[in-house]
C-alpha cells in the first residue's frame, strides 16, 4: 500500500460478523484501535498501557471519518495498513486502510483525530515529545 509503512494482519471472526456474514460495521473502529497499539508497540516501541500509566501520554478519540467501499467477510484476512499523516501541539491525525489478503481494492479507509489528553485534570495537553520524535523518525524512514 502505497505511503504507508506499517500494517497488521488479523482474520474475521465468527463474532465479528452479522447474519449477512460480513463484518458489522462498528467493528472497523476495533480494528483500528487494535492496529494503532501494534504501531506504538511494534514500530515506535512504545508500550501505550505503560505510557498511560505513568501519565507520558493518554490519547482519546476526537473525530473518525469512516469510509465503508467493500464488506469484509467471514474468516476474511485482512491488512490494516496505518500512518501518522500529521502531528499537531497537543494531536493528532493517523490514517487507516484495510485490504483483504492478496487482492487489490480499499475496503475500508480511516482518518482519526486523536488528542493528548490529561484524565486526571481533565484536559488536553500538548503531544509528549518522546512521542513526537519516535512517530517522526519512524514515519520518514530512520527505522
């Protein structure tokens, strides 16, 4: 997939599916959420629980623009492909795409917003700098 250097495999299963076999829609944001913690894990090897926890960063969801183009099926492999496309003082922006193994074809694409947020406070914070130099070094090819 061009433009974008990660991606996770994972194959539907049963539960994901509704009556019509295919993955209901609600889903494609699991598939997300569990692709961008394969991202800072594998790539930016940053334990995203740890992180949070010791209150280096927190991340929530601000908007999700969805693009449905083909359902995903049954047992189906799918790639999820993953980039950050921006980093802002306290978000930002990563961008999602699933293809069904070895075909061509968008079946889904994902852009979400996500801000650096303080849970104790109750606020949004600016991006942590050692999360900014690690997405940056990865996403323009030093790893």
């Amino acid at each position: 997939m061009e433009g974008y250097r990660f991606k996770h495999r994972l194959r539907v299963r049963y539960s994901e599916v509704d009556t019509q076999t295919i993955v209901f829609n609600s889903n494609y944001l699991n598939y997300i959420n569990i692709t961008a913690s394969e991202y800072f894990s594998e790539v930016l090897q940053l334990e995203l629980f740890e992180l949070e926890q010791s209150e280096i960063v927190d991340r929530v969801m601000k908007k999700a623009t969805l693009e449905y183009n083909k359902p995903a099926k049954m047992y189906d492999w799918l790639n999820i492909w993953c980039r950050t496309a921006k980093l802002g003082d306290t978000s930002m922006v990563m961008e999602f795409v699933i293809t069904r193994d070895k075909e061509d074809g968008v079946l889904f694409s994902a852009e979400i917003i996500y801000v650096s947020y303080n849970p104790k406070k109750g606020v949004i914070k600016p991006l942590p700098e050692v999360l900014r130099q690690s997405i940056e070094r990865y996403e323009h090819g030093a790893n």
